[in-house]
C-alpha cells in the first residue's frame, strides 16, 4: 500500500464503504462468519469452508464472503450475518455445515431468510 | 419534566449510521432550533428497526410516521412539512413491506435492545485483518485530526473534558493521566497498552483486540501525541495467540501505509509500535510490574511516587492505558466530550464493555451506558437465570471484586456506586451465581488464585493471603472456630492497608463482600458445620424426604457412588456410609425431594440393614 495522507483516508472510506452497504459496490449479497476466539472454539471454520465450496460450486460472482470477531452472544456460536442488497442483515446462530448450506441456498440464493435458524434481523445501536 | 409535543425516534444502528444518522441529527437539531422548535420537539436516538437498508430511518411520534432514506439536504422540508404544517412529508413517507419476516428485530431482543456499542462498535462488522474496512467506519480519522489539526494541550482537554475514566480497573481520568505526562520534560517518553487481563473470568481486551485492533492502535497514537511520546508498547499475553496475530498485522498495515513510522499521515509526527508477549502471571497487569517485565525484569511493582508519568519504563515518563479505554479515544476526539457525556453519568460518562457469564442465558460480551442497574444487565441482556436456578449472587471484578447479593440489583452501575458496595468494577468480569455456589467456597476460590499471583514482595500479602486461604479451607472442612469471621475481617483490613500494590489491597474483597451480604452462611459453617449449598463435603448431607420422592429411580441411576436404594415407585433412601456428597443425586432430582443438612444428620438417619434392602 502507498504511504496514505489525510485525503487518502476519506478516499479509502468512500470507496470501502460500498461493501459494507453492497449498494454501490456491485454485489448482491455479503456473508459474515464470526470467527472470534469463541466462534473458532465452536466450529466457525467448518462453516466457512462448506461456505466457500458451496459458492464455488454454485459458480456465484455477486456475492462476498468476509470473516469478522466475535459477534457478542458466545453461548450461540458458530453465528454468521447474512445480508443481501436492499435487505437489513439477518443473524443466524448455532450454526454447523448443514445448516449454512440450507442457509446458503434459500437465503443467499434464494433471497429468503431461514427463519427456523434466525436469531434476530437488523443491526446494532452504535452510538 | 418538559412537556414534548412530538418525539422523532431517529434510528442510530450500526446500518443508519452507516448511511449517515450523525449528519441527519446535527441537521435536525439545527433546524429545529432555527425554527424555534427545540423546545416542542425531542429527537431521540433508538436501537435497529430492522429496515437498514432503506436507512437512515426515523419514526415520529405521536403521529406515527415513519421516514426514509433521510438526507441532510431534505431536512429542512420535512421539519418545515411535518412539524410547522402538520403534514406528513410524503416524499419520504415509508410504506410497510407486503410480507413481514417473523424474525424478530434488535429492538424486540433484550439482549440487544439494551446495548450501545461504542467499543464494540465494529463488532461483528469489519475484518480485523483488513486496514481498509477499519477506515471505511471512520478508521483513522480521529488520529489524522488529533495530529494535523490538533495541539497536545487541545487532544488533552477533549479527553479530560468528555471525563473518561480508565477501563482496566481502577477507573482513573485518562486526560490527567495524560497532562501529568505531557508536562514532564524528557528525551525519550513510552505510551504503552495494558493487554494482559489476567483474572480469571475476563475477555473483553482479548475479543477487542481480536475484532478491532486498529481502534487500539489509533488511541495510542493519538495518546502518543499527546504526551509527546515516539515509542509504543502494547503488552500481550502470549496465552492470546490470536489477538497477538491480529495485533500484529495490523502494526504491520499501518507501517505499509504510513501511519505508524516516521511522518505519520504526512503531519510530521512520528511513533513506532511493537508487541511485548507476556509470560502470563496476574500481576504483570500491575502498572510497575509491567513495565519492569518489558524492561526484560521479573514482574514486580514498585512503590508510587514516583509515578510512571514521571519515570516509567526505562525509567522515563510513561502512560498505561487500558485496552478498552484506548478504543475509545479516536471517537472522543472526532465527535467532541459533550457526545461522549450523552451517555453514562456525570462521574462515570460512556460505556462499559462486561463479559457476561454464569448460570443466566445469555452469555457473550456486552456493553452498555454506564448508570444502568445491574438488573437489568443480568435479567434482560443476560435474559435471566438459567431454568428452574434462583439467584444467589453476582460476582464483579474477579479476584479483586466482590459478590453482590439480590438485594443490591438496584444498584447502578458506576465507579462510584459499585465500590459503595464493596465490591469493584474491575475490567469487566461479571458471573452470575446460584444457589448451588457456597459463598465461602467462592472467597476460597479466589483467594487461592490471589495467594498464588501474589509476587511475594510484602509480607502482608504474600503470609496473609495464605492465613486468609487457610482460614477459608479450615472453615469449609469443618475446622472453623468461634471468632474465624472476626480473625478474616481483621487480617483483611490489615492487608488492604499494607500492601503495595493493587494486587494485595483488592484480593482481601472476595472475603470482605462474602461476609458483609452472607455472613449466616459463614456461621452455618462453623457453628452448625452446615453447607447449607452442599458444596462442602464435610459439612452436608443429602437425604430423600420419603414424603416427596415418588420412586421415580433417577438419583439410584445417577448416584456414582451406587449410595442409593429403593424399589420403583417406593421413596428411595441414601445409604450414608457410602455417599460421597457429590451432589449429583440432588441435581438430577426433578421433585426436588433431596435436601440438604448439617454433617450430622448423617449419624441420625442411617439406613441399617443395607444388604436386606438391596
Ligand atoms: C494485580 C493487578 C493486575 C492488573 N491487571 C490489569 C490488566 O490485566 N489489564 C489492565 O488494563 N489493567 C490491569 N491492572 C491495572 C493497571 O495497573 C493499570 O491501572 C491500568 O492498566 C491503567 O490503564 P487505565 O488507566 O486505562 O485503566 C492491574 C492492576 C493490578 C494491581
Ligand atoms: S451426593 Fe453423590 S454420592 Fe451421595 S447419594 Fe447423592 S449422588 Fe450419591
Ligand atoms: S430422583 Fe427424586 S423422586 Fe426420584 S427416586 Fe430419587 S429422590 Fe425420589
Ligand atoms: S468471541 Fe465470539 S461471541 Fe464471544
Ligand atoms: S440500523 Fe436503522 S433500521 Fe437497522
């Protein structure tokens, strides 16, 4: 990376800024896998891998995956955040191989949320 | 109380605010204050409402209007619409999705509705292994204000001013510890982070370092400015191999991209950063001792005076901050002290991050406004006691806090209040026990901890914290003697008052708080020799009350002692001489037909013929 100057940083923040809010950056859909201590403790990697093969198999171009920390609710890991453009983010807990292949191809595919294995829908208050 | 003629929920989740909720409410608020109507119309920030994709959202009430996609340019329309012509502004008039999800929203789960992330503010969102998504979320732009924009004098009066206090503890304003350093005169001056978090219990600093290094990172630097600091240290324990990787690529990108090294973001300012891998004892976290352990020394602290702001490491002026309190600086600095006093209270502004653990439901990290009552955090974050489990006791602060009883969960959590009680706010330990935890065990639990982290340095807390644990083990054996209770409250005092470091001065408090809100249960020990949990094998029995057990069999199954006898449907009976109190018999029984009582009623209710019953 070049050495950054205070113009940079509002550059960077605009052009990053579109996957976090999928709209402008061109993807449909973005799957999060909390991968903190705890999460990798109850399995997060074998999520993401079965992840990862699901999309390659399916041959998918629009959608990103992206790892992040812990998620706050350590007792339901393995969890994952799935959101697709125009849609707030769903969580899903308690996760393992099968369910997120379920997940992967109703919600991520299919564009409807796996109530059954959903935790709540919406993001945090940050303030 | 003011009277409003109209409240505008305006949504502040991770998503609105993302799309831009901060400049929506500066607008609003200065609008309605052009318009004369601040007194008439109150903006409220709210959790999630679940449409963040349409964000930013708000509600009006009593009205009931919801808006959309709001931006600053059509502010002063809506509040000329809505609030001066009482209309509705359709434009951004939001219409009810056809199919409503039944997946609950943020704001309909304790867990979250209560929570206001400002350390964790990434939380969940970034990856940590990325520089790029940090500066995405503002990442960066407080430290590139604080060093192109700002004097030392200045970032310290913020930091004073918004009266943040420091996370690791003992809760000292982070700005005086600051102006202290800046104004000694030296050529070399260290910032330095504490990431050790040794009690047992605790792991706040080890998520955040893992989910958001760079927020540590960018407080130092912004610290280091400061005081006028150009070398860093942040201490880790190397029992954290991630949050050491994380760390690490971080200092790695921010080398590459120029803001760590010489000329930081082109401001002339320079700082260097590295890790220091801690070997892992409890009072390495101490101030001094940490800083003689990256000087390659045996951990030990030192008396104060003088302080490390005068001769720290290498015995030049040097500040410790926490690792949560320096992820919060860079919002301080980009959004103003009177932002960061909009939550928490006058003494005890912002928020706290808390690992919540034990017998509740919720178990996870949290963090909420400083001020709300510990009720609250344990039944509606935590959502509540485990089934079928009653409360007994809420442990704060690890082996340097205290056990609270149900009685104080009024209590608000504060600096102030929270060392009212006895016990300490720590860095953020909470567990929450049953009735199945004796208190005394508990005391035992981490005095045994403290007596083994104590250095060793002074008498008083190397002899005294042995005494206290042996006077603990004494009692919960059966040995307790009359005046125990006077001889642990007494030795406490004399060690808090005579020892030298934190360590010694808070580990009596594990014995102090257990005897002020449970001092009958210490007396059931030695006088009744009676745990009245069951924890303590000498001092119990557990015996089937034949009038409530209905046979069912499930003790005789469980019971690894095979102490249990009885035919189907026939009130079972415990053979004492072959119990060993291991409580599992008393656990597994769903009629709660198993009491527990004194060690003497094992003489009075032996079962006799035990080959006949068999
Ligand atoms: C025995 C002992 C252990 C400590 N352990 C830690 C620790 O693990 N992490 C920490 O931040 N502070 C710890 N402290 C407090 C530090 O000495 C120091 O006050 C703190 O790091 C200062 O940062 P703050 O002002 O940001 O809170 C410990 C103190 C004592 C006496
Ligand atoms: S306490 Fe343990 S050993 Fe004693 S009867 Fe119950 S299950 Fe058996
Ligand atoms: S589990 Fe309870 S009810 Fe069942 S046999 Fe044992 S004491 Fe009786
Ligand atoms: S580290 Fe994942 S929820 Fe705590
Ligand atoms: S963040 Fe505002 S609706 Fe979700």
């Amino acid at each position: 990376m070049q050495r950054l100057k205070i113009e940079d940083l509002q550059r960077i923040k605009e052009k990053h800024r579109a996957e976090f809010t999928l709209r402008e950056g061109g993807y449909r859909a973005k799957v999060t896998v909390h991968m903190g201590t705890c999460g990798i403790a109850a399995g997060a990697r074998t999520v993401m891998t079965t992840l990862i093969d699901e999309i390659a198999k399916a041959g998918l171009e629009d959608v990103i995956i992206t790892t992040s920390g812990c998620a706050g609710l350590c007792a339901r890991e393995p969890m994952a955040t799935v959101e697709i453009m125009g849609h707030p983010p769903v969580k899903y807990c308690d996760l393992n191989s099968e369910k997120i292949k379920e997940i992967f191809k109703d919600h991520v595919i299919d564009g409807k949320p796996v109530e059954k294995y959903a935790l709540v829908v919406g993001s945090e208050t940050t303030y | 109380m003011e009277k409003f003629r109209a409240e505008v929920m305006l949504c502040s989740g991770t998503g609105c605010v993302a799309s831009g909720t901060m400049k929506i409410k500066t607008a609003l608020d200065e609008e309605l204050k052009k318009r004369e109507l601040e007194g008439e119309i109150k903006v409220v920030l709210t959790g999630c409402n679940g449409y963040c994709a349409q964000g930013p959202v708000m509600s009006v009430y009593p009205d009931e209007i919801f808006y959309q996609a709001l931006t600053v340019n059509e502010i002063p329309k809506l509040v000329e619409e809505h609030f001066l012509k009482g209309r509705p502004y359709q434009k951004l008039m939001f219409k009810e999705p056809e199919e409503k999800l039944a997946i609950p929203s943020m704001r309909d789960i304790p867990f979250f509705k209560y929570q206001v992330l400002r350390v964790l503010r990434n939380k969940g969102l970034i990856d940590p292994e990325r520089i790029e998504e940090y500066i995405a979320r503002d990442g960066y732009q407080g430290a590139a204000k604080a060093l192109i924009e700002m004097t030392s004098e200045e970032i310290i009066k913020v930091v004073r001013d918004s009266g943040l206090r420091g996370r690791g503890g003992a809760g000292f304003p982070t700005g005086l510890k600051w102006e202290f350093a800046s104004k000694v005169q030296s050529d070399m001056k260290y910032m330095l982070c504490n990431g050790d978090e040794g009690d047992p219990g605790a792991f706040m600093d080890r998520s955040l370092m893992e989910a958001d290094p760079h927020a540590v990172i960018e407080g130092m630097i912004i610290g280091a400015k400061a005081i006028g600091a150009h070398q860093g240290y942040i201490y880790v324990r190397a029992e954290y191999p991630l949050a050491v990787k994380r760390l690490q690529i971080a200092i790695d990108q921010c080398y590459d991209a120029g803001i760590l090294g010489k000329n930081i973001l082109d401001s002339g300012f320079a700082f260097d950063l590295e890790i220091y891998q801690g070997a892992g004892a409890f009072v390495c976290g101490e101030e001094t001792a940490l800083m003689r352990s990256i000087e390659g020394k045996r951990g030990m602290p030192r008396p104060r005076p003088p302080f490390p702001a005068q001769k720290g490491l290498w015995d030049k002026p040097s500040v410790l901050n926490n690792v949560e309190t320096l992820a919060q600086v860079s919002l301080i600095i980009l959004n103003g002290s009177n932002w960061y006093r909009s939550l928490g209270t006058e003494k005890s502004p912002g928020t706290k991050v808390f690992a919540l653990t034990g017998v509740i439901n919720n178990i996870g990290l949290i963090e909420v406004p400083m001020g709300i009552p510990l009720k609250t955090i344990i039944y509606d974050i935590g959502g509540g006691m485990k089934k079928g489990r009653k409360f007994k006791a809420v442990q704060m602060g690890g082996p340097s806090g205290g056990c609270l009883p149900e009685g104080l969960l009024d209590l608000s959590v504060t600096y102030e209040d929270i060392v009212k009680s006895g016990a300490i706010m720590g860095s953020g330990g909470m567990v929450v026990m049953d009735d199945n935890n004796c208190m005394v065990s508990t005391a035992k639990f981490f005095l045994d901890f403290s007596a083994d982290e104590s250095c060793g340095k002074c008498t008083p807390c190397r002899v005294g914290t042995k005494i206290l644990l042996d006077i603990l083990t004494d009692i919960t054996e059966g040995r307790g003697k009359e005046r125990d209770i006077e001889t642990l409250m007494d030795l406490s005092n004399d060690i808090i008052s005579s020892s030298l470091c934190g360590l010694g001065q808070t580990a009596p408090n594990p014995v102090l708080t257990t005897i002020k809100y449970f001092r009958d249960e210490y007396e059931a020990h030695i006088k009744e020799k009676w745990c009245v949990a069951g924890v303590c094998r000498d001092l119990c029995t557990f015996l089937i009350d034949e009038e409530l057990c209905n046979g069912c069999g499930a003790c005789l199954r469980a019971c690894p002692a095979k102490a249990i006898i009885g035919e189907k449907k026939k009130p079972h009976r415990i053979i004492q001489d072959l119990c060993v109190q291991c409580r599992t018999c008393y656990e597994t029984c769903r009629f709660s037909s198993i009491e527990i009582l004194s060690a003497k009623a094992r003489e009075t209710n032996r079962v006799e013929s035990v080959s006949a019953e068999r």
